[in-house]
C-alpha cells in the first residue's frame, strides 16, 4: 500500500485503560493501524503529534441544539462547530425541539437538517408522545439513540406523563429494545413548591433552588428505578446531582436493574447558591445546582465507579432570555459542549481524576450504555477514526463571548483552565485545527445503535462476532 489517508505521529494514546505511544493510521474513515512507526504506512495528511496526547473521540451524550424550531439559540451549524472546539467528535441530541422529536416525521426533518449542517457525528433521542406507542416503532425504525422520557416541565416540556404511562412507556421500550433516558425530578411535587414560592412573593434568583430540590430528584429517580425494574427496561438516568440518587441506583442495581448514571461538569465544579448569588439566571438550570457539599460527595461516587457518565447538557439560550430579573420567567440551561472536556482536563491537572477515568466517562461508556461501541468509544482497529488531540498543558481562559455557539452565557466565564483540545478528528476528517474549527469540514452523519444490525443510515454494521 502506498499511502493512507492520514497518519499521527509520535502520538501518546490515552484509553479507558492504558497509556502507551503510538502512530495511527487512518484509511477511509476508520482507524487502519496502530502501532509502531515502522508498521504505518505514509499518510496523505499528517498530524505530528508530538508533545499531545490522542484520546478516543469524546461524545457528548447530552445536547439541546435546537434545530429544528428554535435556531435563534442554536443550530446544528453553531452546536456542532462548538464541539468540535471542544474536542467532542459525537453528539447525542435531545428531542425538545420544534417540532418534538416524537415520530418518524419529525425525526426525519430533523436528520436532515442535522446532516446538511453538521461538523461532528450526531445520534438523535426520541421524545415521548402521550397515549401513543405507535410513533415509538418509528423511532426505533429510524435508528433512535433512545427513548427521552421527562419526569417534569423544562424547556420546551409543559406536559410530563402520569405514573401509570411512565410504566406503559418503558414497558413498550423494553419489548423494542430501546433504552429509556429520563430527566428525573418530580414535575407535580415542583408545581406546587413553585406556586407557594410565588404566593409569598418570591422572584429572586435562590427561589429556583427551593423550587426544584433534591428531593424532587430523589422522588423521581426512584418512581423511574421502580417503573425500570416493573418492566425490565434499561434506563439512564441524566444530570443526577446529588449521591442521594447514586445510593438509590446502586440498591435497585443490586435488584438486576440495568442503569447507568450521568451527572455534568457544573454539578460536580459549582457551589449553586454561590453561583445564583454571584451570576443570578445565568446558572439557572433544571435540575439546580447544589451545593459544595453534595459536589464533594457527587466526586466521590465519581471516583467510586457509580456513575457512568459525564454529558454536558448543553442548553444554549440567548442572553436577553436569561438575564432577567423574575426568576420565573429565566430560561433554565447553559451552553456546555465546548467547555466539558476542557473542564476535565484542568481536573486532571488538579489531581482530581485521571485521563484515563475521563475516556471512560466522556468517550468509552457513553457509546457502550447507547450501543455505539466499538465503533465509537475506541481506537481498535476498524472503528471509526474518531479522535481528540489535547494538549494537557495549554492554559487559556474560558470567555462566554468567545464561544461558537449561538448563546454567549456560561457560569464558567473567565475561569482559567488548564488543558485543552486541539485537534478533533471526525471519522478521518480534521473538524479542528490548531485549537481553530475548520467550518468547511464535510458533515456529520447520523449514529445509530447497534441493535439495529445494519439499519438506519446502513453506515453501521460490523459483521458479527467482531466486538
Ligand atoms: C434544558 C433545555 O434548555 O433544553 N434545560 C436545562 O435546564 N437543563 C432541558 C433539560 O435538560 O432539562
Ligand atoms: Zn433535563
Ligand atoms: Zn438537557
């Protein structure tokens, strides 16, 4: 062979488990070799990576982009070009959109959309239509990444299903095969705790976390962890923030429920009373952000190996939506994809955890629990070349104004971080240069789970027997 598409060189790999050095070769989208110099053939392009350190590409499982419906906040050009400046190579999209991602219609104006503008590889969640499983089969036809199930009203949600569908829903999703991830706080305990909140005349920014407490989470979480075990489903549970929650999954685990855990970088990094106090709605998001305390304790759980997962929830909304001054009228959620993984790093910088602990939560297990691995997730031979190149000593300050996406608010505006990406690698095509996104990059395509065996985008499909 001649050469190959591209080659980087003098690479410190980093997985889930081992640190070792590496040339990568890469020939049409997927990874051809790894190993020593001498066994890679020449690249067309090459990247010398020298003094970086190449991590599977990392996915963030947790996006609201908006398209269709709400691109005045974001769209699939503008989240995805924030990926990539993230270093994030996939994308899981969240259904509250206009319209909801709830059928086989509004799944495929989103697909469309997401691929004519896409930088980076996205999975599209499906939404939940009360009194109707129907549209559930469409779904799953089309290759949904799961089944989004919300347990109260946030954005976009105004309507949230009774118990007795709750259990319908997973019911169905267990016979189809298709994992259920919910946002768990209890919408009904959250309606009457706000109404009380404003008779006393309440509209300042700390009444959002009285609003929405843990125990709202707590409730829920377990109402979803009893529903999973009725039923058999495997669940997922997004954006837990607080270990109360993580003791509930590991007792229910011990029952032989399947469920895996996410939480994000702002519950794990910010005290929430501190930061409402300090930035008011700009750090209002569903669930809250708790405090010091129950981060300390999120970390150790973290550190423990109970929960899986770290998404970013990345919720863009503009400026004029947050910054107001009736708490209740705040839009709820931040912008996250392009500041998760930098975020990490300077973690890891802190000691705090280690890369090895970052691939697995932001890359390997989040396309294990959404049946992306190993084509996503890892750098075996024949998966896709997806790939993140950071360089662990680059330290920059994180600006809100200097953001890709389309909403120029984050509570960590100004923080400097130590840690950053700089290169992102889609499938063999470079969507980040030198820490610059190269916005003529060629699209992303859909992902679809395994369990489809070829469906979908018919992009899928090791024969079987490889995994
Ligand atoms: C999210 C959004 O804006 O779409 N907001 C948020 O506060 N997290 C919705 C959600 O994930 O609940
Ligand atoms: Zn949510
Ligand atoms: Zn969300």
């Amino acid at each position: 062979m001649s050469r190959i598409d591209l080659v980087i060189k003098n690479a410190t790999v980093v997985t889930s488990t081992e640190v070792f050095r590496a040339t990568i070769g890469v020939e049409s989208g997927r990874i051809f070799s790894i190993g020593t110099e001498v066994t890679v053939p020449r690249g067309e392009r090459e990247i010398n990576a020298s003094g970086l350190i190449v991590l599977p590409g990392i996915i963030d499982e947790h996006v609201h982009f908006r398209e269709p419906g709400m691109e005045y906040k974001e769209d699939f050009r503008t989240g995805s070009m924030a990926a990539a400046a993230g270093g994030v190579t996939t994308v899981l999209d969240m259904p509250n959109t206009l319209p909801p991602t709830v059928d086989g219609a509004s799944f495929d104006l989103k697909r469309q959309r997401a691929s004519e503008k896409s930088l980076v590889d996205f999975g599209l969640y499906g939404g939940y239509k009360r009194k109707d499983t129907k549209s559930l089969e469409e779904l799953m036809a089309r290759g949904s990444i799961g089944l989004k199930l919300y347990m109260s009203e946030t954005t976009g949600i105004s309507e949230f299903p009774e118990d007795w569908e709750v259990i319908e829903a997973m019911r169905r999703c267990s016979q189809l095969g298709l994992r259920v991830g919910v946002h768990a706080e209890d919408g009904k305990m959250i309606l009457a705790l706000r109404e009380a909140l404003k008779a006393v005349g309440r509209r300042d920014p700390l009444a959002h976390l009285e609003c929405r407490p843990v125990e709202a989470e707590v409730f829920a979480v377990s109402k979803v962890l009893t529903a999973a075990w009725l039923t058999g489903v495997r669940i997922h549970i997004f954006h837990v923030t607080s270990d109360r929650c993580v003791e509930l999954v590991e007792s229910f685990r011990s029952l032989g429920v399947e469920v895996s855990l996410e939480t994000c970088p702002h519950y794990l990094l910010q005290d929430g009373e501190e930061i409402m106090t300090k930035l008011g709605n700009v750090a209002k998001v569903n669930p809250p952000i708790r405090r010091r305390a129950d981060s300390e304790r999120l970390w150790d759980a973290l550190k423990g190996g109970k929960i899986d997962a770290i998404g970013s929830d990345h919720a863009p909304h503009l400026p004029e939506e947050k910054i107001v001054e009736d708490v209740w009228s705040a839009a709820s959620g931040f912008p996250g994809v392009e500041t998760m993984l930098p975020l990490m790093l300077d973690q890891v910088n802190k000691g705090k955890i280690s890369l090895n602990e970052v691939v697995r939560l932001m890359s390997e297990n989040p396309a294990r629990i959404w049946g992306l691995y190993p084509r996503k997730g890892s750098l075996n031979i024949g998966s896709d070349a997806d790939m993140t190149i950071v360089d662990i000593r680059l330290v920059r300050r994180i600006s809100a104004d200097g953001l890709h996406s389309k909403s120029k608010v984050t509570p960590f505006d100004g923080l400097t971080v130590k840690g950053w990406p700089v290169y992102a690698v889609v499938r063999g095509e470079i969507v980040l240069e030198g820490g610059e996104v190269l916005e003529g990059a060629r699209r992303g395509e859909l992902v679809v789970p395994m369990r489809l065996g070829g469906g979908g985008s018919g992009r899928i499909g090791y024969p079987s027997g490889t995994e």
